[in-house]
C-alpha cells in the first residue's frame, strides 16, 4: 500500500528533527484504523497492524516522535489520557554518525 484515505487513519508516527544544531526534518507516515466491525468489545485487537517504512536522516541528532492524529481523551483536544503519555504515543530517538 502507498496510501490511505484520510478517514481511514488511525494514528501516525511523526518524527521532526530538534531546532537547534541539526538540518530540519519531518516524516509523518499515516496508519490505518482498525475498521469499527474488526474492534473487539474489549476495546483493542489482538493482532497487530504492522507498518513498515524507511527514511534517512540529514545527519545525527536527537529526534522526537508523536501519534498527531488525536484519539485521547477529550482533554487537551484530545491530546490527553495516551495521547500524552511518554513512550506510547510519544518518545525520541537518537541517530549517530
């Protein structure tokens, strides 16, 4: 697959370069929704979705990822609860030369 609707997006993960001391960076790679009549009642599947996908870099750095499709909670514009939450939403990496 090389695209998807935009309702059919579930999450995405966006990596952005830090702003200071290396070039400018921004992938953002849509994943798709698990479709409403595939979600258990529990809530979440069981069998994962993988998405597999490559980019390169513009040098080493640190550089931060985040879901920006907003699913939370309903607080902070449905950024809260998950949304928010270090290492499941969120996190950084670092890339050494």
């Amino acid at each position: 697959m090389t695209s998807i609707s935009p309702d059919a997006v579930g999450h995405t993960f966006t990596i952005h370069g830090l702003a200071v001391g290396q070039d400018e960076f921004f992938v953002s790679v849509p994943m798709k929704a698990v479709a409403e009549e595939d979600m258990p009642e529990e809530g979440f599947t069981t069998t994962p979705s993988v998405t597999t996908f490559t980019f390169i870099t513009g040098g080493p750095g640190e550089y931060v990822w985040n879901c920006e499709y907003p699913c939370g909670d309903g607080t902070i514009a449905k950024f809260g609860a998950a949304m928010s939450t270090m290492g499941y939403m969120s996190g950084h990496f670092t890339v050494k030369g």
